[in-house]
C-alpha cells in the first residue's frame, strides 16, 4: 500500500478527524459530508466557518471533491487511500469471531480449494459485499506421477498427481481395444518421460519416443498426451470464483447496466483479475481503490485481498469486491480474522503431520 505522507504535505490533527468523520459519513450513507454533520457528530470545539475552512482545503489539497453545487463534500481516491493508510484504526480480532471462523473452514475439511470458496463465503456475508477466492496462476506446474486404470476394453482413466497437490483424473476413450499390458507400459513411460515436466517440456521428440516404444499401441500417446496438457493449462491458467455477486446491486454505484455488465465480464474473463492479484506483490494485506487498479471497469470499485500462504508460498487469494466507499475498517477486519484463521489452521495440520511422522519412526 502507498503511503500517502510521504508525498503530500502532512495533515494537522484537525484536517485528519475532518477527513475521518467525512469517509466514514460517506461509507454509511454514500451523500456529500456538510459542516454541521461535522461538528455534532466529532469532538471538534471549532466554529462552522473553520471546519469549513478545513473542508475547502482538503479539496485543495485532494483529498475531497465538492460535487455539482452541494456545500457537502465526498472523499476522493486520494482520501480513501489517506484514510486506509493512516486513519483506519487497527483492526482487531476477538475470540467469538476466530473460534467462529474456524469452526466454519475446519468443518470443511481442509483441501485449499474447499477452505478459499469457504473463505469467500465468509468475506461475503461478514462484510455485505461481494467475495473473491483466487487460486494464482502457477506457469509451472508439473506432474509428479501418473496412474492409468482400466475401464473397459476401449476405456481408462489417468489420474495425475501434480507438483501442488493437485489430483485430476480424466476419462480417456480410444477406437481400439487396450491390453493391460500396453496399458501398464504407457504408465511406465509416462512417469519416466513426462513425470515432472511442464507442459512447454512435452516437445515432439519426447512424443515420438514414446510412440516407439508403445509399437502397436502408438495411438495411445496421442490422445493421451493431449488430455495431459489440457489438464496441465487449465492448472497452470488459475482460478477466480466468487461469492454474493448480487450484493454489488444494492449500492447505487451499479445501477448503470451497461458498467455493470462489463464488470461482470471482467469477472468472467478473469484474466485480468488474476494477472492484477500476481503484480500486487506479497503484502500482507493489499487494498487497490478506484484507478489504482489497471482494470479500467473497476474505477468506481475497491478490491482488497490477502494471500494465503503455506509453508511461504502462496496458495490461494481471498478477498472482496465492493464500491470505492466501502467500510474499509469493517472489511480489514474481517479479511484479516478469515487470513489468520486460515493460518492457523495450516500450522496445526503441519504440527500433527509432524507429530505423526515422529511416532511412526
């Protein structure tokens, strides 16, 4: 996150409890801030005439715009980045919300893709705004082993473990009848040929001894083959799923069809999310507000996210969606209390598979 001090003239503590009172007015009820709601609402022992002062230098200096003719105020992108930076308090969590929260992923088991749709279930309904859970592109996965198991004469199914983790199986059918044999001797090579290979690895001359070697049974290694990378890609392309979607509609930011449908197209494009999510680096928790996301739909929006790490790499993202006037505190909160969870929960798992590893020497 940037740090807004060090590039702009500091704020007296005057300005800053302006500032505050105004964002958080205009995250509750999204209309322009006067100075009257300033002054009943803060502890300010100032005249109208000096907090609007105040106010008219904010403006000056960027940190609110006045819009149309209203004598309120909103905050701009540069007061909402100010007020995530600096004015936010910290954001704590209590003991009923993380025993709550680990009750709720536990009773999911413990598989990444199970634990980020349930943290994403939970962004969504404790922040009321739209849940993101991200598995982050790999661009190098490779498969540890392979098992082919037998259906039927002309039937099998491939199972591939990965380097994540990962355990995909695919129904591979050919037009003539396979013998266990030649079965049998297809997994062979494969684990000693492709086993731990990315896909931009599989070349030709690879495929061609594999070919040589399986003699009549050469018409199995294409079809194989190919159901190899398409699994591998679609590992390797990762994957954006989202939770209480129809909650953007209850925020007057939406209501333009035309902006949202492009925004829903991004999230169904994914692309450009998952590539945005990859340049934001390992912060603990990210916060990108209105333009300073490249994804141009998203300017009158606010994404907030934090990678979920295990044994320091990175195995999935969450986080949530909403309006550039979100409750920022309320969602650093909760975004925060769902992370932790998470990584406590992979800590416990680590100790036990540990602990299980002593007794068994």
């Amino acid at each position: 996150m940037s740090n807004i001090e060090n590039v702009r003239e500091p704020l007296s503590e005057r300005k800053k409890q302006i500032l505050k009172a105004i964002v958080e007015a205009h995250i509750d009820g999204g209309e322009p801030v006067g100075s009257k709601y300033i002054l009943q609402n803060t502890l300010l022992s100032c005249s109208s005439a000096t907090v609007r002062n105040e106010m008219a230098e904010l403006e000056q200096m960027g940190y609110l715009v006045q819009p149309h003719t209203s004598a309120g105020r909103v905050p701009s992108e540069i007061g909402y980045r100010y007020y995530v930076d600096s004015l936010v308090e910290q954001y704590a969590r209590t003991t009923h919300d993380v025993v709550k929260i680990n009750q709720l992923l536990k009773a999911k088991m413990t598989e990444i893709d199970q634990i980020l749709e349930t943290a994403s279930r939970l962004a969504s309904s404790m922040t009321n705004y739209t849940g993101i859970a991200i598995k982050p592109k790999a661009h190098s996965v490779t498969v540890s082993r392979f098992e082919l198991i037998s259906i039927d004469a002309n039937t099998f199914a491939m199972v591939m473990i990965t380097s994540t983790g990962a355990v995909k199986t695919k129904k591979i059918k050919v037009a003539y009848p396979v013998s266990p044999e030649a079965l049998a001797r297809l997994g062979e090579l494969m684990n000693s040929l492709i086993a731990g290979l990315s896909a931009d690895m599989i070349t030709l001359p690879v495929i061609m001894e594999m070919e040589n070697e399986m003699q009549d049974f050469a018409f199995l290694v294409n079809p194989t083959v190919k159901s190899v990378y398409e699994i591998m890609n679609e590992l390797d392309g990762g994957e954006l799923r989202y939770t209480g979607l129809n909650r953007l509609l209850e925020y007057p930011e939406y209501s333009d069809t035309q902006h949202l449908g492009e925004l829903l197209g991004t999230l169904e494009r994914k692309d450009e999310i998952l590539d945005l999510v990859a340049e934001a680096g390992d912060d603990d928790i990210n916060v990108l507000i209105g333009s300073e996301s490249p994804v141009k739909v998203m300017n009158n929006s606010a994404l907030v996210f934090k990678p979920i790490k295990e044994n320091g790499k990175t195995v999935g993202i969450i986080g949530v969606l909403g309006p550039r006037r979100m409750n920022y505190k309320q969602v650093l909160k909760a975004i925060d209390e769902i992370g932790g969870s998470i990584s406590v929960m992979f800590d416990e798992e680590k100790q036990l598979t540990s602990g299980n590893s002593e007794v068994d020497e």
